[in-house]
C-alpha cells in the first residue's frame, strides 16, 4: 500500500512529486527548504532560520501522515555551505534533542531556490 501524503501546512511541492509517502510502516519525506507555507516565498535570514523553517516543515508533514519528528529514523541535511554546520545543527539538536536519527550532512553546489539548508527525513509511520 502506497498513500500520498499532503498538507496545506507545509509548502506545495515545486514539482512532480509528492510532499511525502507513506509505505511498509515508514513516512518518506521530500526534502523540504525555508518556504513559508503561508506566502510559498523563501524566508528571508541566515541558516538557522532557513533550518527552523525547513524542520517546522517537516514537522507538519509529519504530522499530517500521522506521525512526527520523535519517530524520524533517518535525515539527510543539505547545506549549500559546510561553515553554516555549526548554525545548522544548533537548530537541529533543539529539535531532535533525545535519541536523534541517524544522519548524513552533505556540502552541496546549489539548491533549489538558492537556498542555505534543504534536509529530508524517513520516519516511522
């Protein structure tokens, strides 16, 4: 069984594909960037305020299939700059501050509307 996953609360997605996916007990969710849901614009500030937003995000996707942030098993962290990792991870130890996820942190080239932070997250259903 395959169930698309939407919400109003978190930014439409920008292309052909789904918010997230739940299938076999697990939620995957697309990576998610520093839209505001409310005005779908980027939100303006460095990357700990891209970060929050990115995690209030997936937060509510989260949410909307059903689980949460605590059942996260799994992340990948996108920054566009490796010296925002310091910022990135303060934001992101506030939000996964007991048994956090295994996780992969990446320095990318670019990211979808040029961006600081993009992260995607597996998490139980």
């Amino acid at each position: 069984m395959r169930e698309v996953i939407s919400t109003t609360a978190a930014p439409k997605a920008i292309g052909p594909y789904s918010q997230a996916i739940r299938a076999g007990g697990l939620v995957f969710v697309s990576g998610q960037v520093s839209i505001d849901p409310t005005t779908q614009q980027v939100i303006a500030g460095n990357v700990a305020a891209q970060t929050e937003r990115v995690l209030e995000n997936l937060g509510a996707i989260l949410q909307a299939s059903g689980s949460s942030l605590a059942k996260v098993v799994r992340s990948t962290v996108f920054l566009k700059n490796m010296e925002d990792f310091t910022a990135m991870n303060e934001v992101y130890g506030r939000y996964f501050n007991s048994h956090p996820p295994a996780r992969s942190t990446v320095e990318v080239a670019r990211l979808p509307k040029d961006v600081l932070v993009e992260i995607d997250v597996i998490a139980l259903a």
